[in-house]
C-alpha cells in the first residue's frame, strides 16, 4: 500500500474534530456578538478540513483498490475508520471547552491585529507550558446543568444524526459499492459518493441549519439567551456524535442500494 491505515485513520479524525469545533462559532458569535470576525476566523481552521477531506477520498479509493487486487474484505477497515470519526468527534467534545477560549482570545487579536496571518504568527510563538494549561478546560455537569433543553426543537437530534450518518460513510459505502457491482461499473459506482453526501447537505440545509440560524440569530438581537444557544451546541454535538454510531449501521445498506442500481 502507498499509505498506512494509520495516516488514514489520523486524517479521519481531523476531519471529524475540526467538524465538531465549528459549533464554536456558533457559542463565540453570540458571546462577543463579532459573527464575522468568528467566522472568518474558523475559516482558517476549516481550511484544514478541506485539506484532509481531500486527502482522505484518493486514500479510500487507494484501500479500496487494495482489498480488490488481494481479494480481501475492506469492510472492516472501513468500520475502523468510522471508529475514528467517532473519536475525533468525541475530542471534538472533550476539547470544545479549551477550544473555545483560543477561539475567543484568537478573535479579539484578529480585530486587533487585522490579519490572520499576524495571529498566526502570534499563535505559533512558544508559550510556557503553565500558560497553555491556563486555558485548558474539560467539559463538566456544571456548563450544561439549567440550560434549557426543551426550548430547543427535539427533531434536530435525529435529523443531525442522520446527517452525520451519511455524510461519516457516504464516500465509504460509494467506494465499498464498487466492490458488489460488476467491473465495469465500478467507477459509476465509487462516484455515487457524491450523491449521498449531496443528499445529507440537502437535509441540513432544509431543516437543521435554519432552525439552529433562527436560534442563533434571535440571540444575537437578544431575543433569547446565551443559555439557549449552549443548549443548541451541546444538543447538535451530542447528535452528530449519535450520527457516527449510525454510520455503522449505514455503511452496507447505502453500498448495498447504490450496487443495486448498478446491477
């Protein structure tokens, strides 16, 4: 192999990590009331997203290819991956707290300084290990305990873990489809990824994201509480944790369904 499953893991983990941080806008936005300047600034950090999802499909397709010129089974590689999205959402979580002080500390430099390339620099001075471990925090019962749960649309836990669902395996379940289909087939069938993942955007742009903007948004006028909005991030965290779980259980049944239209 041209890689190891290890770097492929690594990548899928980044992925899912950086993924879950993004709620942080969401929590800074409202806080300071700069959704600019905390957008733009995340930007930077999905930036290298962008740059692991790209590395991780011709990795799939490279494990794929592989597990044909061995004649093995990859699923259980692939369910090995989807172990990894689990866990780079669940430091996601885990870290969402230290996270989210760099954020907020990360944005007011950026109004300070202008440009992200001057926090960058700032960003990547040695600091003292006591001052890092200043602003390192673990989630704790007292951040979500009183926070208003049943103000927030219950419906946006499953349909957020559905979207997570297919979006975690959907280039998965394409790449494996091609392994059930005739040779002929095969590319049609590793290229049905970006159906899935279309669908699971479609989803999220129809019925989670306006909810959650309209929550957002209304906070931000100061129409509703800060409180309502941490209750939106730990619910939609919480879910698409939920969402990688389902994956598991997505991945043969969606490559079974796009093999089927290729049979």
């Amino acid at each position: 192999m041209p890689f190891s499953l290890g770097e492929l893991l690594v990548v899928t983990l980044i992925i899912h990590m950086i993924d879950t941080f993004a709620y942080a806008v969401r929590l800074n936005s409202v806080k300071t009331g700069q959704f600019a300047l905390s957008v733009t600034l995340f930007n930077l950090f999905y930036l290298i997203s962008l740059v692991a999802h790209t590395i991780q499909a011709p990795l799939i397709g490279s494990l794929i290819d592989s597990s044909l010129s061995q004649s093995i089974d990859p699923l259980p590689q692939l369910r090995r991956l989807i172990l990894a999205a689990t866990a780079g959402t669940f430091a996601g979580i885990l870290f969402m707290p230290t996270f989210l002080q760099f954020f907020h500390r990360a944005v007011f430099n950026l109004e300070r300084a202008g440009s992200v390339p001057a926090i960058v620099r700032e960003a990547v001075k040695i600091r003292s290990p006591g001052r890092l471990l200043h602003y390192f925090t673990l989630p704790s019962k007292k951040m979500v305990r009183n926070l208003p749960f049943q103000k927030i649309p219950k419906e946006l836990i499953a349909l957020n873990a559905l979207v997570t669902g297919i979006y975690t395996v959907g280039g998965m379940s394409a790449y494996y489809a091609a392994i059930l289909v005739p040779e002929g087939h095969r590319l049609a069938a590793a290229a049905s990824a970006g159906f899935l993942n279309t669908s699971a955007n479609i989803i999220f742009m129809l019925f989670v994201d306006p909810k959650s903007s309209i929550i957002t948004d209304q906070a931000l006028r100061g129409n509703r509480p800060y409180a309502d909005v941490k209750a939106l991030v730990v619910f939609l965290m919480s879910a698409k944790l939920l969402g990688t779980f389902l994956g598991q259980l997505l991945l043969v049944p969606l490559a079974q369904a796009i093999a089927a239209f290729y049979l």
